[in-house]
C-alpha cells in the first residue's frame, strides 16, 4: 500500500505543503482503519477511498474534501468514532464525513422508500454545504468503474439508478465531464452491445474524422491570426450516451449520424467570442435553428458558451462551441470550479447557494410531498431540463420542461396563481393548460374573481404549484378530500348518523396502509366523522387507472377499494357510507390501457417505455409481475397525444421479442 500513498501524494502538487501533509496523513489513517478489509473485487478496500479522493483532486477541490473522501466510510465499516475523527481532523472534516454516512446508512420499510428517503437527504444535505454531494458523485463514479465485479442484475439496478438520478445531478451541478463517464459506464451495463457498436465505429473511423477536423481548425486559425485572436482548439468527440440519445431519438443507424465530433475553440474574452462566431459563421454556412447563446443566458449550473453548428466540406455538419478559458472552467467542473486551488479562493465566497437547484430545493422546504411521489417530482422537476422564460418587465423564471401558464403564475407570487384567469406568451391569448416554449415572455392574467379548479392538478408540473392548488382546494371547497394521489368526492346526500359499528366481515380488516405520514394528513369532516384520510385497501390494491370507490370507515378514513373487490358485499352498511373517489393523475390527454404478457427477461420494463416514447408517449402507471407459467403479466397505462396513436405503440411492442401478447383494457371512470 506504501508505493499507492506515494503516487497519490504525487498529485498533491498543486496544495501547499502543509496541506498535503495534512491529506496524506489521512491516507495513512484510512488504510490503517480499513486493513483486511476486501471489496467485490478482492482488491483491499483502502483503494476505493483513495481513488475517490483522486477524482476530487481531479477536481481541484479543497483539503477537507479530500481527507472527507479518504474517510468517508470510516464510520460505517471501522470502530472509528466522529469524536476521534474531529480531534485529529477537524470539525469540518467530520461534518463532511457525517453528511455522506447519513446518507449511506439510511434504512426504510422498502426498497423503494429507502431510495426515495436516501435521494431525499442527500438532495437536502446540498444546501448545508454542497461538497457532501461531491464526495458522494465522486465515490459514485469509482463505484461505477468497479461495477463489473457486481451480479449483472444488480449491475442494472445501480446504472438504472446513475442514469436517473447521478448523472443528470452531475449536470445541474456542471460537472460535465463526471456526468459524460457516468452516462457512458450505465450504458455500458445496460445496453453492452451497443455501446461496444458505439465504441468500435469511433475507433474505427477516428482518423478519418480526425482528420478533417483538423482541416477546418487550420482554415479558422488562420482566419482568427488575421484578426489578432489568439486561440485554442480541441477536437471535441461526444460520449457514447449522447450518440445513443440521438439514435433513439431520430430513429437514425450510425452510418447516418454525423455530427459525432465537434470543435471546441478556446479565446480570452467574451467579446472574442462573438467576433469568432461572425468569423466561423463567414468560412461556413450555419445551419438554421442550431444556434444557441448560453453566454447572454447562461444554462442554470451557470454554463456558459457559444454553440454553433455550420455545414463543413462535403456537406458534413460540425458542431462548434466558442467559449472564454474561464468559462471552459467552470463548464468542465461546474461548481467545483469555485474551489479551484491556485485560485486561492477563500470559502466564504463560494457561493453555491447562486446555483438553480439549490434555490428549488431551498423552495421545497415547505412542499409536503411523500417518498412515494418524491422520486417522481425529483425527476420531473429538479433533474430534467429546465426552460427559462420572461416576465413583462424582463425578469427571467427558469421552470421544468413541461411547466404551464399556471406553474409560472404561482412562481410569481401564491395570489397571483390563485387569482389567475388567462395567460399571454409573447402578446398572444394562450390556453392555460398548453406547455411554455423556451424565451417566452409570458403575462398572467389575473382577476379578483379567479380561482383554482381541481382540474388544474392534471395540469401543472411543479410541486410547489400543485401543493399550493391542493391546500385551497382543502380550506375553500367543502366536497373534495385530496390526498395522496386521489380526490374523493363528497356525495349530495348526507350521510346517516347511525351510530352502530359497520359489520365488515373482513372487507378491510386486513388493511395495511401503503404509505402514511403524519404530516401529510388531510383533515376532512363527513357527517359526524372528522379527521378524515384516505388509505388503499390491501385486499384488491388499487392501482392508478382503476375503477375506484370508497368507503368511509369509523376511525380509520376513506378506504380506496376497486370496483368490483369482492370483500365489498361483505360490508354491511356499505350502500349508505361509499363515496365517490378518482384518480388526480387523470389525463387530459388521450389515456390508454393494456395487458402484456411475455417471456422472462431482465430489460422487458425499460423496451416497453422506450416503445411507448418513440411516439411521444407518456408511462404514467406500469407493473410486471411473473404468473404462475414462469412468464411475465404487465399492466401499463399510457399517456398519448393521440389516441391513434395507441395502435402504432402496440404494434412497437409486438416487435419485442419476448412479449407474447398485448391486448388493451377499457378505461373506466368513477
């Protein structure tokens, strides 16, 4: 281990001195704690601390994080205590280290609230100090280097989970080259033979290519020396995911994408910028609607860069991204870039709190939302793109992809949302319910008679806004009970006030409560029955789709039972205490049902979605689960533009080979 600790004390150049004594006094301590102790690999574990310390090196960031990424694991797998951990490194050190076993240690019920709860504090850890996050990207992406030692099962689950959560964090962090390795090692254990495809042809065509890039860089350099610019240039490959992306997408083979190599061009100011683009944009033609100005709107991990993309010799497009040696920075390691050694900055200026995502999670602070919809709204809203859009006096609100009229009144101001009856973008009357375009100019119209409409829940796509609907709807419309993800409905008649208990023979005795948090508790009166909440009968286990119905039990809430649940004709007293209920994700859009059943297979789930995507499809609800045969039964349902556009999903899915059948199922509507 001694020649190991030497190397990584060689990378340590650019701290000073007693710094580096400090980080390599910490290795020492670490490999000391953690000997015999093996990994998957059988390889001693002190190498998976070490080398995560070197991808934070890499990442120019400060000690402390360094020496919390070398003993990240000490508390959980060592008899090391934080008291001895503070004394002989600081409170710093052991705050970071703290931060990151928290996150690692976290237990729950179920896998999936165990995700959603460990996703959860780790997201909220950032606004405490946001290197907690960086240790833990770091120690992901070792542990994705490493993940061929893992079952190949559990290899999916964990890419599964890089893609959808790490890799777009490492993004909106502006880590790009962290996100680009983590995208490409989850497609390599996803998708291994295409990503070798991928992999081989750049390989194969990479001089050619190559040397054409070359050609054009000669042509600009000559041009930019006329114009006394002094530049620099790189030969720019796009990572493997991103050819993947683009394939799917256009539907296109490799043969027919060509764009898979770009130039970067490197200059010292942002006026230099703009007058290389004029020059590059002279030397070739631009291809219309492929222009973007990250530099006078920087994306919201504060990237910023001119991207252009013009028609080379032989009609080949190149892809060209202008930017300053400082913006090169911080697009290469986003806000690591902040503690950028030589740059002596001290950590008092650092100021992550300026990032996009901090802010909206900083807004989720009051947002109630359950582990099981955490996931979700994760997703959708903080970890997908964003839009940015403007307001009449030239403010910019960035929103998710997706956001509507109403979600951007609400970011405005509570009032305005509740109070808004119409929305212009760009001067023109738009429907609320239509999605908002990047650079928009939008205007809420509003009205002392406006008021929120339970449809609007179907609509918007930000948390906050749909938090602040569903409490006016609780205080102001006496007939709706909204919790969880379903609306129950009040009946006209009142209900009886006999006072006897209901004979429920097991109609929900068995009952187990899926999810249940006190804080999100909805307190409802019907009759002479208060506090109210819902719940989903174990007995039939409602699913999104379902026909539904509840039934107001004494002391326990609504229970949501399907239908047609047998265990309903046991309930004595059931014709005079049901209540009408629905789903809240209803779609206004053309919604779709259907049964498969098909051969065993790991990669079943994720063919179906990209089926259904391929026509821009939305998966709201999907389940698989092995029959009695050994094969698989699955029931989706599928949001669409069209409803025609149901019979060409189908028949993608047909074309899988392991399905063996698909068949739709009626709707029905409570």
């Amino acid at each position: 281990m001694e020649h190991l600790i030497q190397e990584f004390a060689a990378k340590l150049k650019a701290y000073p001195p007693e710094e580096a004594e400090r980080i390599v006094s910490a290795a020492k301590w670490s490999e000391e704690q953690h000997r015999n102790q093996k990994r998957a690999s059988g390889e001693p574990y002190f190498i998976h601390p070490l080398q995560v310390a070197e991808i934070l090196i890499e990442m120019k960031i400060d000690s402390d994080s360094i020496i919390a990424a070398l003993l990240h694991d000490i508390i959980e797998d060592t008899n090391v205590t934080r008291n001895d951990l503070k004394q002989r490194f600081g409170k710093q050190v052991d705050s970071l280290v703290d931060g990151v076993t928290k996150i690692s240690i976290l237990r729950a019920k179920s896998k999936s609230v165990q995700e959603a709860q460990s996703i959860r504090k780790m997201l909220f850890a950032m606004v405490k100090d946001i290197r907690v996050i960086l240790i833990k990207l770091a120690d992901k992406l070792h542990n994705m280097r490493t993940l061929q030692y893992l079952p190949q099962e559990k290899r999916k689950v964990i890419a599964r989970e890089c893609l959808d959560i790490y890799a777009p964090l490492a993004m909106r962090l502006g880590i790009s080259w962290v996100k680009a390795e983590l995208e490409d090692l989850s497609l390599k254990h996803l998708h291994p033979e295409t990503y070798y495809q991928i992999k081989n042809y750049l390989i194969a065509r990479r001089s050619e290519r190559a040397e054409y890039l070359q050609k054009m860089e000669r042509i600009l350099y000559r041009e930019a020396s006329k114009d006394k610019i002094k530049i620099k240039q790189a030969t720019r490959a796009k990572h493997f995911y991103s050819i993947f992306i683009k394939m799917k997408k256009q539907d296109k083979s490799l043969d027919e994408i060509y764009d898979l190599l770009g130039i970067r061009v490197l200059c010292k100011t942002q006026t230099e910028c703009y007058t290389l683009l004029g020059l590059i944009h002279k030397l070739w033609i631009p291809i219309e609607g492929r222009f973007k100005d990250y530099i006078a709107m920087p994306k919201a991990n504060k990237y910023q860069s001119l991207h252009t993309t013009v028609m080379g010799e032989g009609g080949k497009p190149v892809e060209i991204q202008i930017r300053t040696y400082t913006m090169h920075r911080v697009a290469e390691y986003g806000i690591a870039s902040h503690w950028i050694y030589k740059n002596r900055i001290p950590r008092d200026r650092v100021r992550p709190k300026d990032l996009a995502i901090i802010t909206k999670l900083k807004s989720w602070d009051g947002v109630k939302i359950t582990s099981r919809d955490f996931m979700d709204e994760i997703k959708r809203e903080i970890l997908e793109d964003s839009i940015y859009l403007f307001t009449p006096n030239g403010d910019i609100i960035e929103l998710p992809k997706g956001s509507t009229a109403i979600d951007f009144a609400y970011h405005i101001h509570t009032e305005v949302g509740h109070h808004c009856i119409g929305a212009k973008a760009d001067g023109m009357i738009i429907p609320l319910n239509r999605e908002l375009k990047n650079t928009q100019v939008v205007e809420i119209l509003t009205s002392s008679k406006g008021q929120p409409h339970l449809n609007w829940l179907r609509i918007v796509k930000t948390a906050s806004a749909r938090s602040k609907i569903k409490q006016w709807l609780n205080k102001h419309d006496d007939n709706l009970i909204l919790d969880k993800n379903i609306i129950a409905k009040k009946k006209v008649e009142p209900v009886p006030e006999e006072r006897a208990e209901p004979q429920e023979d097991g109609g929900d005795s068995g009952e187990i409560v899926k999810k249940v948090l006190d804080s999100s508790r909805i307190i409802f009166k019907v009759g002479d029955e208060r506090n109210m909440m819902i719940r989903l009968a174990q007995c039939c286990n409602p699913s999104t789709g379902d026909d539904i119905i509840g039934y107001i039990s004494r002391g326990r809430g609504i229970i949501v039972h399907r239908r047609d649940c047998p265990n309903l004709a046991h309930i004595k007293d059931f014709e005079d205490r049901n209540v009408v209920v629905e789903w809240e994700t209803v779609s206004p859009k053309a919604t779709s049902r259907f049964k498969i059943t098909a051969h065993m297979t790991s990669d079943l789930f994720s063919e179906i979605e990209g089926a259904i995507r391929k026509y821009k499809g939305h998966l709201i609800e999907g389940k698989l689960e092995e029959n009695d045969q050994g094969n698989l039964t699955g029931f989706f349902t599928v949001e669409l533009e069209r409803q025609d556009d149901f019979q060409k999903v189908k028949k993608s899915i047909r074309t899988i080979p392991s399905v063996m059948n698909i068949q739709p199922i009626p709707l029905q509507t409570a």
